[in-house]
C-alpha cells in the first residue's frame, strides 16, 4: 500500500466563495430558549458586517455546544448562504439538565457569538422533579423589548394565515429574516445571541492519511458516507477538487473509502484516517436552571407530546437529512424471508427468492450475482453488499447466515436506484437488514471507519403530517430562518394547525437591503380558550 499523505487547512482565504473579509460578526437566533433532550435545535446564523448588514456569499460557520464546565458537548459546521441561513443541533437524549451555551463564529474573525439555553432532561413519565440545580422560583430570562421599528400584519379568515404589509415601496431588492409562531405558555420566543470579543480562532483543520494501492492520477477515490447511504467520486488527479468536496461534505458520519483503476476495475479497500486539530478551549459558566410553575407547564407540554408521538408513531419530529431526496431510495426489490417456508440460509434465499440474483461458487466459496433490473444477463463480479448499512464485497461465512436472523433483502440493480452508490454499485447492491435483536458481524468494521466531520444536514421533517385521529400537541406553528420578502411587497404566510388551543405569538425580525432591522410582534387565539 502507498501513503498518500494530505494536510487539510480549512482557512477560508484559499477559497474564493468562502471567506470572512467582510464578516464582522455573527447574529444568530436560537429557536427557543428551552428544549428537553432528544430536541432539534433550530438556528438562524445570519454573517453580518459592521454596518449590521448581512455579508452576501457563502460562509463556512462552526458552532459548539458547551456545557457548564466548558467542555465541548457537540461541534457542527454550517454552510451558511444567500438563501439558507438555517443550523441545526440534535441533543441526545441522555444529556443532562443544565445551563448551556451555543458558541458560533466564522474563521478568521474576532468576534463570537453567544447564545444561552436551558436543557432538561425530564422522565417520560414526569417533568416536575425538580432537578438538583433547578431554582424553583425562577423563570426564564425576560425578553429585551423591542425599540426599532415593527411592522404591522393583519389576520385573515382563517386565523392560520396572516399578511404582512409593504414596508418601503422604495426598496424593491430582497430582505432576509426570522419568523416564528409559537404558544405563548408553551413555549418562548426566539432568543438572540450576545456578540463578546474573542480572540481570532482559525478553522480547526483536518489530517487526512491515506493508503492507496496506486498513486496513479487517473485512478478513482469512491467514498461512500453511511449514514447519508451517498458517495462522492473523484480522480486521484482532482486532489483540491477532492479536498473541498470532502470539507465541504454534507452530514458526519463514518466514511468507506475504495480505489479504482482509471477503467472501474477493483484495487481494494482504502485505509483513511481523519484527525481533528487545535480545538477551541471555552471558559466554565454558572449552571443553575429555572423551573417555576410556568417551566414545568412548558416542559410537561413537551413531555406529553414526545409520549403521545412514541404511541402514534406520527413521526412529526422526524429528523432528516436536507439530501434525502436527491436520489430515488427506493429499492428495485424488497423480499422478506418470513413469507417463505423451506428456506435456512441466506444462501438459500439469494439462489432461489430475491429476484435477479444468484448464488455461485468460486474455488469453494459461494458469491453472489445480481442481473440488471431491465436485463437478463449475469453482472461478472460481485455486488456490493451492505449488512445493516455496513459496505462489502465479501460475504464469505456471511452467506450461512440463519434466515431467521434476516428482516429484509433489498435490492438495487437499476441505472436510477444505483447513481447514488457510483462506481461501488457498477455490478448492483445488495441491502441485508437484520432483525434488531442480532448483533450486526460487521460492527466492529464500522467502528473502525474514520469519522469526517462533515458540514450540518439536519433538519427537521415538516412534509409529515399527522393522521386526523393523532392528537397533534405542536407549540410551534412556524420556524423559518430564511424568510425573504420584498420591502415594496405584501407577504402572505401560512400556518400549520395544531390542536393546541391558545394565545399564539407572532415574532419576526426582518433585515432590510439596507441593513436597518425591523420587527413583527403581534398575537392572535387558536380554538377555544379556558
């Protein structure tokens, strides 16, 4: 094996679309100011000069999550746009009560930007025991008034849309803002984050060390990223092509890598390793939650609503990847072995069940064989084969694997279905799920993939609605970090019902063309109140 050997140096004046020139600091609105573990956390991460205007182009943010005693609880990069200002965090679900800090910045610049948040991480059957470092008489921070200009709305019939009326019929270029609609008692208003002077914090940087079985510039490097089931494709030649698209990566996650010779023939797996250098240090903080009567209200709200969504598996907060629907997911064929008698292996059930694929053997080994989906002739080589999302090409003692063991064969063997796995899907591929009480054989494999920490994906699924009979508890009815308008435009906006009856509160802020700032604040009553 050759080393191939590559320093990775994220500093943003290399690149001509990501920079910091002109950025003087960030303004970032975090959704909320109380969320429970398992939450998403939404963001609004505006790049704004001194002027306060936004910085047009695009921007490679990192953001940390810190606890109380400064240690680093999750760090993301966001690629922050003309028409995306979005971020967002997923907390775990084992994180534990406390005060944290949302900490963002763009390279190069000397000012970050602090946003405060309570997480509490209440049983599912009770979210009144008060935490060891709760305040039981506090509540949470009052929000600053507002002193700039607001912008006045008018409510239609019904009450789940409202217009927002031209601002300056002299400004006709595009604005950006902030708008959400949310439960007055069941949740809070955005909470905007403080800018604090900090020392110049240059991108972290990223080792990476490669073992390639040529350093021929025309083979190929496929890397296929399992949690986003995608692969990226470059010639050894393109190697600052390569780069920026693994820096600029979307979603994190474990990483396979394979080398192909310049006509698509195998050379064998690539051993990859990714480290992670100069992490920030940040300073300790005082960690005392409130949790007064009103907080506890909020929070068994959202206790009762994660509950009733475990019931009803109406997946309302299922978080995706933004590149899920880029490529057809779908398998060609989908074979459930617990619909067959007579069957033992999943030997067995390649040679004689799952549809265009065979079983053959090769100096007393059995392989497997797929045909193209609109073909009847044999591919020559094996598939590629992912075990519960893991990739191979050997299925070796795998092949006597018990059916019983097996929850789903799927397969992809047409042009459509096979694009998103490139040149390691050219001879089809082969999906085995196993049941989830198996341990997964080839886990100790993923575990020894390197990890690349990739620009964040996440967001949450909004295209899924609930059923009519699922109780639908949302206290949000409207999160858009994005929102562009035309000053010299009306703009009508849409809301999502829930059957959450109350006061509900509309808040926005919007950036003029010019950089000024103006808000929305009005209010409005959904259903009948007690």
């Amino acid at each position: 094996m050759k080393h191939f050997k590559v320093l990775l140096i994220l500093i943003f004046i290399l690149s001509a679309d990501l920079n910091a020139q002109d950025v003087d600091h960030l303004d970032v609105y975090s959704e909320s100011m109380l969320y429970i573990s398992g939450d998403l956390i939404r963001l609004q991460i505006v790049p704004a000069g001194k002027n306060g205007g936004t910085v047009p182009g695009k921007h490679l943010v990192h953001a940390y999550l810190i606890s109380h005693d400064g240690k680093i609880i999750d760090d993301e990069r966001f690629l922050i746009t003309e028409y995306d200002k979005s971020g967002a965090i997923f907390l775990p679900e084992d994180i534990e009560t406390g005060v944290f800090k949302l900490i963002a910045f763009v390279p190069g610049v000397e000012n970050q930007t602090e946003v405060t948040i309570y997480i509490y991480n209440p049983s599912i059957f009770s979210s009144s025991v008060a935490p060891e470092n709760a305040d039981l008489s506090a509540g949470l921070p009052q929000v600053q008034a507002i002193t700039a200009p607001t912008v006045p709305v008018e409510q239609k019939n019904p009450s789940l849309q409202f217009e927002m009326k031209s601002i300056d019929p002299a400004q006709s270029v595009p604005g950006i803002g902030m708008l959400k609609v949310y439960h007055k008692k069941m949740d809070t208003p955005p909470v905007r984050g403080v800018v604090v002077a900090a020392p110049r914090r240059e991108d972290s940087g990223i080792d990476f060390d490669f073992e390639l079985a040529t350093d021929h510039p025309n083979s190929r490097l496929s890397f296929y990223f399992l949690d986003q089931a995608m692969v990226e494709e470059y010639y050894l030649a393109d190697e600052g092509l390569m780069l920026k698209g693994l820096r600029e990566h979307y979603g994190s996650g474990p990483v396979y890598a394979y080398q192909f010779d310049r006509d698509g023939s195998r050379m064998g797996e690539i051993r990859m390793t990714i480290n992670k250098r100069n992490q920030p240090v940040f300073q300790s903080f005082e960690n005392i939650v409130p949790f007064n009567t009103e907080i506890q209200d909020v929070l068994e709200n959202k206790r009762i609503r994660k509950f009733v969504d475990q019931v009803y598996r109406n997946q309302n907060d299922r978080v995706v990847s933004i590149q899920e629907e880029e490529f057809d997911r779908s398998p060609d064929s989908s074979t459930y072995p617990d619909r067959y008698e007579g069957i033992a292996t999943l030997r067995e059930m390649l040679a004689s069940i799952v549809p265009k694929s065979q079983v053959i053997r090769r100096n007393s080994i059995y392989e497997a064989r797929l045909s193209p989906a609109n073909s009847g002739f044999r591919y020559t080589e094996s598939p590629l084969v992912l075990i519960n999302g893991v990739p191979t090409f050997e299925l070796d003692s795998l092949m006597e694997t018990p059916i019983q063991d097996v929850e789903v064969i799927e397969t992809f063997n047409s042009l459509e279905r096979l694009r998103r796995f490139g040149t390691l899907g050219r001879f089809g591929v082969i999906s085995i799920k196993l049941r989830s009480e198996v341990d997964n054989p080839l886990a100790e494999k993923r575990d020894q993939l390197p990890v690349i920490p990739g620009i964040s994906d996440l967001i949450r699924d909004e295209s899924v609605k609930n059923q009519v009979d699922t109780p639908d508890l949302r206290s949000v009815l409207l999160w858009d970090p994005s929102f562009r308008f035309y000053p010299d435009q009306p703009a009508r906006i849409l809301l999502n019902n829930s059957d959450l009856n109350g006061e509900y509160q509309i808040f926005g802020e919007l950036i003029m063309p010019d950089g000024s700032r103006k808000f929305i604040s009005d209010s409005f009553i959904l259903g009948k109140v007690k």
